[in-house]
C-alpha cells in the first residue's frame, strides 16, 4: 500500500466514525439545546426538581430552567392566566386532565415520573399512639390535611379516607387544611398539629428527619398518585423542554427521584 492509498483509507474511516456520531446523536443531541424554559412544579417535588434542574443546566451549558413552584392547583391558574411556560409537573396528573381538555397541554408529550405515596405523619415519639387511620377519628387530636381542592396530598387523603369510611369522623378533628404539603410538615413539626397525613418524599427529607415518625398505609387503603410532566402548547423552546423532559424521565433522572424518597413508576428504573 502506497501512502496515497492509505491517506485515502485514513480519511474513509474518519467520514465513518463522523457519520457514526452523527447517527448517534453525540453531536446533533445538543446542538439545539440552549436558552431558558419555565416549568411549573408542584410543591412537594422542590428538592429533587432544584436538584434536577442544576444537573440538566451542567450538562447544558447555555440553558437556564427556571421552576415555579406551587400547589397544582395553583400550577394550572398561573397557566390558564398566563398562557404560558413550557413544562408542567404536578404533584397528581388528574391535575392536568382540565388542562388538556382546553388545549393547553400536548397529550403526546404526557409522562408519568413517580408516585406520589401518602403516609401518616406524627410528631417524633408518636405521644398519641397513632398506629392507622382509624386513629385519626379519635377524639380531641388535632389532625392536619392538604388542601384537597388545590393539592395533591389533599386529594389523596380524601380518596383514602372514603375508602376507608372515615372521612366525616376525620374532618371533624382537622385544624387545618394546608395549600402545600411542605406547609403540612411544617404545622406537624412545630406542635400545630399532632398528626397529618403528608408524602412519603417529604418524610424523608432534612427537615423531617429526627422531628417526626411515620406510619404506612397499606397498599390497598391507600390513593396513590402519580407524579408526571407534560409540555405545554404555549411552549416557546420545546427543544431544550424535550431535553429536559427527557433528563427527568431517564435513568440518571429517575436516579435523582429515588434519592430525594420517590418510587419511580418504571420500578425496574
């Protein structure tokens, strides 16, 4: 072989390997990835959606993913009001049901992430000897619940507490009906309440840990939700919020869920 012959070879395995990354999308993936995007959040999902957002905007130089945090009632007003922002991810996807119905949510891009799973919540100690639900109905204790109107966790106990036919004795011990479940573990935490029925993420995070104790729900008295995202049809940037759509439903991405106490809904995750 003569070297005429093989700088010829040389430069066809360069266009292959070109052509390979291509196809792989190591160089195209982030060629339109840049600029900002606003996500609407629910409140429960801050730690591991600041986290989230930090890792995507690191491996994106030149992106900014800006998060309003809310009650997902509260999400779907600013949305309505505003018509605007690029992604949604609610603490319950019912949330978004109306939101579709109106057009502003791209059914194609709806994702379920991970469950929202309800827990009972006591203060540290448990001086009430709270031990289910059916606790919750005894007399002179001073219960807190999520708003069931505007969050979540407020739904979620109302379904759970039909289920199991408590509901009236239950309200009748609520001193307090939270916008947020973070709200929720702040009233139990501070002795406004003693007991509250919150998210099994928010008891694990810094500021439960050592304050409070926490009694499951069986599966099957239990109303789990699903926590998902989904693009909006106001979006502007729908490249860098299919990219981040991506992240937070990948494996790196539902890695930093389980860390931050989420069950994904993809178990195997």
């Amino acid at each position: 072989m003569n070297s005429k012959q093989g700088a010829v070879i040389g430069i066809i395995v360069i266009l292959v390997i070109i052509a390979g990354l291509y196809a792989s999308g190591v160089l195209t993936s982030n060629s339109n990835v840049e600029g900002n995007i606003t996500v609407l959040a629910g409140a429960g999902t801050m730690h591991a959606m600041n986290e989230l957002k930090t890792n995507f905007e690191k491996e994106h130089p030149g992106t900014k993913v800006n998060i309003q945090y809310g009650n997902s009632g509260e999400l779907f007003a600013v949305l309505g009001a505003q018509k605007s922002a690029d992604l949604v991810v609610p603490g319950d996807l019912t949330f978004m049901d109306n939101a579709k119905s109106k057009g502003y949510i791209d059914n194609s891009t709806v994702k379920p992430i991970v469950y929202h799973i309800p827990v009972i919540a006591v203060q540290k100690g448990n001086p009430k000897n709270i031990t289910s639900i059916k606790n919750l109905t005894e007399s002179g204790l001073k219960v807190g619940l999520g708003n069931p109107n505007s969050t979540a966790v407020g739904k979620q106990s109302v379904k759970l507490l039909n289920k199991s036919g408590d509901l009236a004795a239950v309200k009748s011990n609520v001193v307090v009906y939270a916008p947020t479940v973070n709200q929720l573990l702040t009233y139990l935490t501070s002795g406004q309440v003693d007991v509250a029925i919150i998210t099994e993420d928010i008891a694990t995070t810094a500021q439960a840990q050592g304050k409070i104790d926490v009694i499951q729900i069986p599966k099957n008295q239990n109303a789990i939700a699903t926590i998902g995202v989904g693009m909006t049809t106001f979006s502007k940037n729908k490249d860098t919020a299919t990219a981040f759509e991506d992240y937070i439903t990948s494996s790196e991405g539902l890695a930093v869920w389980k860390k931050n106490g989420f069950t994904p809904v993809n178990s195997t995750a």
